[in-house]
C-alpha cells in the first residue's frame, strides 16, 4: 500500500508502515528528524500521487482547546488552518485519518470518530488525541497500562515545546500500522 503521512516530521507512523511492508512517506515542511522517506515541502504539491492512504497530523496551535484564550487574536490564523484541515479532510484518497488534539474542528466541520489516549497503547499517559476516520476501523486498544501521567501537559517552556509536545507515540503509530495497514 502507498502510504503518505502528512505533517510528520518525526518519521515515527512513517516507519511503523515501512516496517510492516508498505510503501510509506512522511511530508512535512521540517526535515526529518531520521533517515528514511521523506518529502520535505508542502503536501499540497504530493497529494495527488496515488496514494492508497493519507494519515495527516496538521498544526494544532491554531485548532486545539488548550490555546482558546488567543482565539480572538488569531482570527485570520485560525481560519486558515481550519482550511488546511478541511483540504486534508476532502482530499481524494481511499483512506485517510486526521490527527489533532480537542479542539474547534469538533463545531466547526464535526465530532471526532474517536479519541484514543497513549496509556491505551503502552504509554503511562494522558493526552487525547482525535481521530477523523474515512474508510478506516476505530484503533483497538493494544496494552492497556497503569501510571497515567499529563506528562506532555506539564512540559516546561523550551524553544522545541511545540515540536516535542506534537510528536506521535510510537505505540500510537505501530497500533495504526497494525490495524489500518
């Protein structure tokens, strides 16, 4: 199956599909992080390529409940990223899931098919994560544990905040290569 991860950077979904046979590419304006497939600029350019499945992690700065108190000063920002989703969302690809925290897109296109947390999947901890499914099963829990922490909720200020808070956990990953692949 070809395969193409969107906003992904980190080359951790990406990877989880290669390893499971599958033709997989990651695209993210950012370099990658680790050797492998990688498309580095705008996944508008690639989108159109054959893909047998999409799985898009697009920002969330502007999208996720926990930056609503700058809603009012990021109007225009807001809106182009709630774009951005939606051309994810619309794209003409079989299959395609789209990642992001709780936040707006809930109201302002529709409730989430699912939310999945990481100590579902072999993490000791919270953050809950969206899912947008077309044409995909809900992910199964695959090792449930103990030791549920808000470790990314509770990460001190850093100039890579941002970059380390959006990375996906591989027990995430390797569940939707798993299940979806």
């Amino acid at each position: 199956m070809k395969v193409l991860v969107a906003c992904e950077y980190s080359g951790k979904v990406r990877d989880a599909f290669k390893a499971r046979g599958h033709d997989a590419w990651s695209c993210d304006l950012l370099p990658t992080d680790v050797e492998g497939q990688h498309i580095q600029g705008n996944v508008f350019d690639v989108l159109d390529q054959g893909w047998d499945m999409l799985l898009a992690f697009p920002p969330c700065t502007n999208l996720c409940s926990s930056g609503a108190r700058w809603f009012k000063f990021k109007r225009k920002e807001q809106a182009e990223s709630v774009e951005f989703f939606m051309k994810l969302a619309n794209a003409t690809v079989p299959k395609i899931a789209i990642e992001n925290p709780i936040g707006i897109m809930s109201s302002k296109w529709r409730k989430p098919d699912q939310i999945v947390q990481p100590w579902q999947h072999g993490h000791g901890e919270t953050k809950a994560t969206c899912l947008w499914l077309k044409n995909l099963p809900k992910l199964e829990p695959t090792n449930i544990v103990e030791g549920r922490k808000a470790r990314v909720h509770m990460m001190p200020p850093s100039k890579d905040r941002w970059k380390l808070r959006s990375e996906t956990y591989t027990g995430i990953a390797k569940a939707m290569a798993d299940q979806w692949g």
